[in-house]
C-alpha cells in the first residue's frame, strides 16, 4: 500500500448554495454599522428632545411626585376694646390632611385632565380610614371617600383640638400630615357678637368688624414646598417656604367691653320684662363720635356657630327632622346676626321733636318760654286731611313743656314756622337721609324725600317724626349735635389698625361732618330737655347719685301693609349723661314690646339701668382709656406640649386654673380640649383668674364649656 505526501495547500471548498464566510462579513458589515449608527442617532436625538424641549415638562412631573404644596393660610390679627381687652384671637391649632395619590399606586402625574389616577388600593385606604373614623367622629364612609378623592390635597378635618391631635399622631399613617393652621376664639363669648362677626372655617370674615376689616386682619397667606421621602411622607420645613406668610393687622376698637357687657345684660333684663320682638341699643361719646358699645337681641356665640349634632355632616345625611330643626336653627342665626342699629329703618316718631325745636330755635322762629295752643289735643288743620292729636287734652304749653310732654299739635305747630326748603336743609344737616360713614356693612341710609316732593301734611307730620325714616344710630349721632356744641361727628368704631409687631399703621381721630347749631342753641336744648325726665314724660329715666341726664321719649307707630297699626310700636328713649358735659349718648329701642308700650313706660328704665351701670363702672375703673398694648400677643404661643401653659394638665380633666393669667388659663382649656368663655364684672382690669366651673379635675367632653370668672390677681 502505497502513501501519498501532499505537497500543495488543499484549496477549500464552497459549500453548496453558501457564501464564503469573509463575503458575507464584507457585504453585511456596513449595515451592521449603519443600524448601530442610526439607533445611536435615534438615542442622541431622543436625549436632546428630553434635556431640551422637555426638561421643564419632565422636572415639573418630577417634582409633582417628590414633592407637593401646602398652603399656610397666616394667623389672623386681633380685635381688642378700647382697653385693650381682647375680643377676638387667633390661637395655633393643627389642621389633619392627607394626599390620596398615596393610595393610587399606578397614578401617572400630569396637569389637570392629563392625571391618570388608575385604581385605588381600597384595602388599604379602607384600613386607614377604620383607624381615623371614631377619632374625628366621621363614618368609615366619610373618611374613606376623602381619601380617595382625586385630588392631591385634601382636608380631613380642620382645627383638631388637642385631643385628637394627639391620637392620630400616634397611629403613624403614611400619606396623613398635619398642617399647622390658627382658629379664630372669642374669649367673651357672644359679648358684641353682632359688631365683632365671626369667620368660616377658611378665615373669611363673615359680619362685622371680621367682615368689614378682612383684608387687614387676614394678612397674605404663604405656600411651603414640602418633599415627600420614599414613604410618601412629608418633610415641612421652614426653609422651604416659596412665599412667607405675612400675619394679619391688630384692631383696636372703640367698644369698651365692660360697657357692652352693661347694655347687654340691661336688654336681656328689657326683654325679660317687655317681650318685644327684638330690643337694641347703642352708647356713644358725643364728643368724638365714639361708639362704645352697641347690642341687639337675639344674638349668638361665635365660638358655637352650628351645634355639634351638625358638624361634618351633609345635609343628604341628616334625617327629615333633622332637617327641620337646622332650618329653625339658620333662620334663628339669620335673625340673631342682623345688627339692628345700622341696618333697621323706622319713623322715629316723638323723638324728633327736639330737632324740629332746635331748628326752630336757631332760626329764631320761637323763643324760650312761649306759649303755644295745643288744641285740647286735637287739631284738624285741614279738611280733607285727619287731624293731629296728642294723648292728653293739653291747652296752652310753653315751648319748653311741649318737649316735656311729647305734644304732637304744639311740634307741629313750631314746624310749619320753617321754610321748607330750610327745613329740609337742616334735616341733611343733621344727617338724616345719609348714611352714617361708619363703613359697616348693611348699614342703612334711612329715607328722607325733598321739599318739592312734599304733601300737604308732610311738613306737619315731619315735625313730630313721620314722614321719614332713620335708623336708630343715624338719630343718637343727630342727638349727639345737641350734647356736644352743634356739631355732627362721624361715628368711630376702630381707633387704631397695628401691624403684627404692635406697630401703629393708621389712627382714625375724631371727624366733624358739619356744624349744624350755634353753641348758644345747644346749651339751651340741654337745658330743656333736662325737664323731660325732671317733669315730663321722660320720670323713669332719672339716674342716681344726683347725676343730671337729659334726653327725649319716643314712641312710633309701626306701618302695616300700608296702615298704622294703633297696637304695635316703636319704643324708644335718647339720652345724654353728665347733663352740663356730657359724655355719654345713649339710645335704646323696643321693636312691639307688650304691654306698656311708650318710650317714657319701658325704655327709659333700660336707659337708666344702662347709665347707673356706666355710672358706677367709671367710679371703680382705674383707667378705663388706657393705652392698648398689641405687642402681648396670643399667636405667639407656642403649640408644643412642653409649653409653660400646658404643664400640669390632663386630657378629659379640667385644668387647675386658678392665679393664673387670663392667657395662660385659656391656653390650658383649649390644650385639654374645653371651650374657655371668659367672664368678668364691670368695672374690674381682668387680667387673673378668680375662679372657675366646672371645679378642677372634673370630667371634661370635648368641647365642655370652662367659664373662667377674671379679676384682679
């Protein structure tokens, strides 16, 4: 057998059907690199898209799931009296919300409609929702459907007292923050309830002062961006604050709390004993326009404004009598928050005799001591119009003794003497037809028509008070023009506005709106109406202590459906004390009181309980117009449970509250969860505590009212 060496390469064959190897890599290659290329293009170019066109879109999308913004409404300013007793505070409090994208665990950011929430984790929203349900006094149902609402934020409940605060702090639940927050307290309660207002849950003011004076007093709310960790919690700080909040301006006002609290209890007694529809009244200095204290019935307690049965409820979950009783329960609160001396109108009746009187006296168309014929009481002055009458048959009267007793015909008589273009004149002058300039809100401008517009009786009926209408603070501010010289001052209800450091911003002085008598003929009206009450119709109005008063009765008859109606009226008295300087003007009124029915018979006794009260409260103050000082502010205490103020103290007890200061004391109630309500006599610097109820350590609901009885220390 033979072996054969090779001596040449052996030349390789190509497979059937297949190319070389190396052909294909040479013709495959380029498009191997091409497409490498291209999609390395396509990602340079997709990268240059989201760094450039969408940075912002995308870091926005970002920072709404890393982060959110809270709101941080500011603590509203204070309202204080004119002695610097507070009437209204904001104290710190802790608002309970939550982020239901917590909840939504395949929730796409966006804007608006572009959200894509997906569906919820119920299980585990409903297993919060059973832990939060008893602790804020909410079905399951309520909770759970706040959580999941689509919204990025979303309240569970406002203001928490303490107590609850408390108890959801330690069930540690991811998504549920809290948001510090102030809620607006009235330490006295519905003292001047109507003049002060009261604000929403929101911090809006609703009526009065709160009302009128929201812009200052809401200051310029802030926004914090607050990062969330991996657990969806939120991380507040105060560095991260993308607008400070700035804290609303401090009121204080001309009202003098003790005053107010004097009116009050003088109505309460007006309506006890005449039960009229509703019984006001109001207390100025006539010297400066001051208001210092004005009331009416019914009123209400701020503090309280829907009963607890109603809170946090929907009017779809209420039962039909449940529905009912808050109806009764808004129209009552309608009718207790309308403030009677600004917004009612009436013909005033007999107490517009003094100013047709005074007019008459400046244009010396009468003189002291002239006799005037009033009829027997009855005057038919012209055929076809009903003839004036008076209550008794009186002949002669001096013009002095036609003020002292009221007569309708002897008014009447001294009216027509006037031109009636001057007499119109005078009634401008005096203010009526115009609103106050008192700047409240509802504030009514009364009703007075021009002399080419006037009937045959106008003028005559004019005289005596019908024929126009007023509202009871427009005729005491015409009042006051006879106490103070002849002049008619604008009424001043806020004396000074401090920003949130006790710094003064505006003062609002004393504004003669016209000079509408001579000096000369506003002491003689004084002199005369001192006889109403020494020997007119004015008797039950005489105060103690030798203390000398004039003023005027008035008692009107209420129009009807177009009628007088001779069994409901008007009844009111306007009076000036000290007689020779006076320093006070008050003006009560009784819508319908039953029974007696005159001014002289059941207003001037209010007038006089008002005024012995002023009396003795003045001869006890020690300085009753001291400055007020807003830098003692109560939005700076702290919250935290190591404060000063809540040492000692026991949830569901009340606190030990005795010695201590008026703050401290009402500090430790809220912390415990009561509701403080703060009392003191007239006439006393509350600034301690004296005494207290329910006693300490006694059981205490949330909500308890603790009545705080303040004095000296």
């Amino acid at each position: 057998m033979s072996i054969r060496f090779a001596t040449e390469p052996r030349i390789s064959r190509r497979l059937l059907g297949r190319q070389d190897p190396q052909d294909l890599l040479s013709q495959r290659l380029p498009w191997i690199l091409g497409g490498m290329a291209f999609w390395a293009l396509c990602i340079l170019l997709r990268l240059l898209w989201l760094q450039g066109v969408e940075h912002n879109r995308y870091r926005a999308r970002a920072e709404q799931q890393h982060t959110t913004i809270v709101p941080i409404p500011p603590i509203r300013g204070e309202l204080r009296d004119r002695r610097g007793e507070p009437l209204a505070i904001s104290i710190k409090v802790e608002s309970l919300f939550v982020d239901p994208r917590v909840f939504y665990p395949d929730y796409k950011p966006g804007k608006g409609e572009e959200r894509q929430w997906g569906e919820p984790d119920r299980k585990a929203a409903a297993a919060v929702a059973a832990k939060l349900a008893p602790i804020l006094d909410q079905t399951r149902g309520q909770v759970l459907e706040k959580l999941l609402r689509k919204k990025t934020f979303v309240y569970l409940e406002r203001h928490l007292p303490p107590i609850k605060t408390a108890a959801v702090r330690a069930l540690n639940l991811d998504g549920v923050e809290f948001q510090p927050e102030s809620r607006r307290f009235y330490p006295r309660g519905s003292l001047a309830a109507q003049i002060i207002g009261f604000t929403n849950i929101d911090g809006f003011g609703q009526l009065g002062i709160e009302q009128t004076y929201d812009k200052q007093l809401a200051g310029v709310k802030g926004e914090l961006i607050a990062p969330k960790d991996a657990h969806g919690k939120l991380l507040i700080l105060q560095e991260n604050y993308s607008q400070v909040p700035v804290n609303g301006a401090s009121l204080q006002l001309s009202l003098d709390a003790s005053i107010q609290h004097i009116v009050e209890d003088a109505l309460e007694e007006g309506v006890r004993l005449s039960r009229p529809r509703t019984a006001y009244a109001v207390v100025v200095d006539p010297r400066t326009g001051e208001i210092l204290a004005m009331a009416g019935t019914p009123t209400f307690d701020p503090n309280h404004i829907l009963p607890k049965k109603f809170r946090n409820r929907a009017e779809s979950e209420l039962s039909t009598a449940e529905r009912e009783e808050l109806r009764r329960e808004l129209e009552r609160q309608k009718a207790a928050r309308k403030v009677h001396p600004v917004e009612d109108v009436y013909e005033p009746g007999s107490t517009m005799k003094i100013f047709t009187a005074a007019m008459a006296l400046e244009e010396r168309k009468v003189h002291l001591g002239e006799r005037i014929d009033c009829m027997s009481g009855r005057w038919l002055y012209s055929p076809k119009i009903p003839p004036i009458t008076d209550t008794h048959r009186h002949g002669l009267l001096t013009f002095e003794e036609v003020l002292w007793q009221s007569s309708n015909i002897g008014a009447a008589k001294i009216g027509i003497r006037l031109d009636p273009t001057m007499h119109y004149q005078y009634l401008r002058k005096f203010g009526f037809g115009d609103a106050t300039g008192l700047n409240f809100p509802g504030e009514s401008s009364g009703r007075l028509i021009a002399p080419d517009r006037w009937s045959v009786p106008t003028q005559y009926t004019m005289s005596y008070g019908y024929g126009l209408s007023t509202t009871p603070l427009q005729i005491l501010m015409a009042g006051c023009v006879l106490a103070n010289g002849g002049k008619l001052m604008q009424p001043i209800l806020v004396q000074r506005i401090y920003n949130d450091k006790g710094l003064l911003l505006k003062e609002f002085k004393p504004t003669v709106r016209s000079q509408v008598l001579s000096e000369e003929t506003a002491n003689l009206m004084k002199e005369t109406l001192k006889g109403v009450i020494t020997q007119g119709t004015g008797k039950r109005a005489k105060l103690d202590n030798g203390v000398e008063a004039f003023g005027k009765t008035g008692t009107s008859r209420k129009l009807i459906d177009g009628q007088y109606d001779p069994k409901r009226h008007y009844a009111s008295f306007m009076g000036f004390f000290p007689a020779d300087k006076p320093q006070f003007g008050v003006l009560v009124m009784l819508d319908d009181p039953a029974g007696d029915t005159t001014g002289g018979d059941v207003a001037a006794p209010l007038f006089k309980r008002i005024g012995d009260g002023i009396l003795r409260f003045r001869q006890t103050a020690a300085d009753p117009d001291r400055e007020a000082d807003l830098k003692l502010s109560l939005r700076d205490w702290p919250v935290s449970e190591t404060d000063e103020a809540a040492l000692h103290v026991e949830r569901g007890r009340v606190p030990d509250l005795q010695g201590l200061s008026l703050k401290a004391a009402i500090h430790r109630v809220v912390l415990v969860g009561g509701t403080p309500k703060v009392e003191a006599a007239p006439g006393v610097t509350a600034t301690h505590v004296v005494g207290q109820s329910p006693s300490p350590g006694a059981p205490l609901e949330p909500g308890t009212v603790v009545k705080i009885k303040a004095g000296m220390p």
